[in-house]
C-alpha cells in the first residue's frame, strides 16, 4: 500500500502488517493519491509545507514500487489531481492549466492539452477518452492516445472533484454545489442538481445511484438517470472527500479542518450507510478527507494522523 502526506512523506507499506517496507522524503506536499504503473508509482506534488497552497513550479515523479529509487522527475506546476494510468501511460493535470500524458516508465512527455485555468481534478476513463475538469468552468473530452480535443461543455462553476464516469454518463460535481451528468459522447448536460454548500467530492456510481458528499454536512444519493435525491445522511462536518460503495454500504468521510470556521476534532469521522437507504451501519471515530479502498481481505482507512486496517467481522 502507497501514501503521501501533507507534510512530503511517501510511504510503501506491507498491506497485512502496516510494516514500512521503504520511505522517501520529497519535501512538498502531496494531496492526491499516488498512481501504480507496472513497476512505477507516480505521484505529483505541491509546494513545500507548511504552505501547501503556494502556486509554485513544481513536478511529477515516479519511484519504483520495490525499492522507493526515484526513475524520473518532470517539471509542471503544483499537482493537487492524482493520475490515471491508462496502458503505461499516466494522465495528470496540474495547476498550471495543463493535462500532461507522461510515460509511466520513462517520463517522456506522449502529449499535452492546456486548459485556461488550474486543474485541480483528476481524470477519467470513458472508452478512449480521458475526462477532465477545468477551473476555467468546462469539462473535457481529450483522446487518451493523441491528446486531441473531442468535446468540451462550459458551465460556468470550477470543477475541483474528479468525474465519475458509468452507464454513458460523466458524473460531476462543481464548486457552486451542483452535480451534473454530462454524456460521455456529445458532452451534452443531461441534468443537474444542487446539493447546498460546496461540492468538492467525487461522486460514487453504483446500482443506478450517484452517491456523493457536500459540505452543507450532508450525503446525498441521487438517482443517476434524472438527478433525483433519493436520500440523505447528515454528518458532523462537511463531506470533502469521495466515498466509497463496497458491498451494500457506502463509507465516507466528514472533515473537521476543511475551513478556518468549522475546525472541530469530534467532526472527524467515517461511516457506513446502507447503499439504498442511507440508514447508518456503523461508525468509527476518525477520518477527514479520503475515501476507504479495500483489497478484498481489508478495508484500509485514512485517518487525520493514523492509517488504520480494518477487518470484517
């Protein structure tokens, strides 16, 4: 298991155990989840902490997954977004406005697309076409292989989350609290729907529901074929992260830090709702912005300071 921290730490850790079998100091922040690669993981950075949101020219790095020995560095600008690797080759955007397609082995440039704002969303898969969102208010439909535009829709609203793509929809959620569905084809907006406050988590597609969480405390299931909320579960703080549907339970996260006015410890919890009714299952006493992921033998979560693997019972 792979994970960077706030503070420029990168960790590998032995799934079983939580054993750090190798760990590299890189001194800049890293807020997105790092990507596999074959024997590559790559990871994108920001600024040095303490001040991760400095906009500074920063880079993207690959290390090899065994060892930690760095393969390559490329120079681009804070990356907040975590990249999709499509066939050895890794899809990042960076703050600089660019979407870079890098060789996962390599680190030579395939291609480049600038957009006219920051990207701070990662990319995702629909066929052959890697779907980005822009600060510059429009979502993109690029050519995985050649980087050239097939589609673009302006909204008008940044788009922070990455999209979700399922059933020949993009899912995605815009700063000014709205979640749309775009198709995956034309780009056409099929719908959209607002869900109060900020809206900066990626969405969850299962079952014909788009799960996704807002900062007005609230995660909403909407219905992904009209946009129709279906229900909601209130938290104690803003939900930033996405969630996560493994089984019949959705999990995710609310955040006690994610403003200056809203810092509260006891806000800093993950739950498990029931995937069709949003009735909660269980809690557990931390968490903030990520998602849990699981292997299939264990659910691992991220807690504010602590990692923690969790067994079925």
């Amino acid at each position: 298991m792979f994970v960077g921290t706030n503070h420029g730490l990168l960790f590998a850790l032995d799934a079983a155990t939580g054993h750090v079998l190798w760990q590299r100091t890189l001194g800049r922040c890293i807020a997105s989840s790092p990507a596999v690669a074959g024997e590559a993981l790559v990871v994108g950075v920001l600024a040095a902490p303490p001040q991760c949101d400095r906009d500074v020219p920063s880079y993207i790095a690959a290390f090899d997954v065994r060892t930690g020995r760095t393969l390559w560095r490329r120079g681009a600008g804070p990356v907040e977004a975590p990249p999709l690797v499509v066939g050895g080759i890794a899809i990042v955007g960076s703050w600089d406005g660019r979407v870079r397609a890098l060789d996962a082995a390599t680190g030579a440039l395939r291609w480049s697309f600038r957009t006219g704002g920051p990207i701070k969303a990662g990319a995702a898969l629909a066929g052959r076409n890697a779907i980005v969102g822009s600060y510059d208010g429009s979502l993109y439909a690029l050519d995985g292989r050649t980087g050239s535009l097939r589609w673009s829709t302006a909204v008008g609203a940044r788009f922070y989350a990455t999209p979700t793509v399922a059933g020949g929809r993009v899912i995605a959620a815009t700063t000014d609290g709205v979640v749309r569905a775009f198709d995956t084809h034309s780009g056409a907006e099929l719908w959209s729907r607002s869900i109060g406050r900020f809206a900066y988590s990626a969405a969850a597609v299962a079952n014909g529901r788009a799960y996704v969480g807002s900062y007005d405390h609230r995660l909403y299931a909407l219905d992904v074929h009209t946009g129709d909320i279906l229900w909601t579960h209130r938290a104690p703080g803003p939900v930033s992260g996405a969630p996560t549907v493994l089984g019949s339970l959705v999990y995710f996260s609310s955040c006690g830090s994610c403003s200056s006015y809203e810092q509260n410890r006891n806000a800093r919890r993950t739950f498990a709702v029931d995937a069709v009714t949003g009735r909660l299952a269980w809690s557990f006493p931390d968490g903030e912005y990520s998602p849990v992921v699981s292997d299939g033998i264990r659910v691992y979560l991220t807690g504010y300071t602590t990692l923690y693997a969790l067994a079925q019972r």
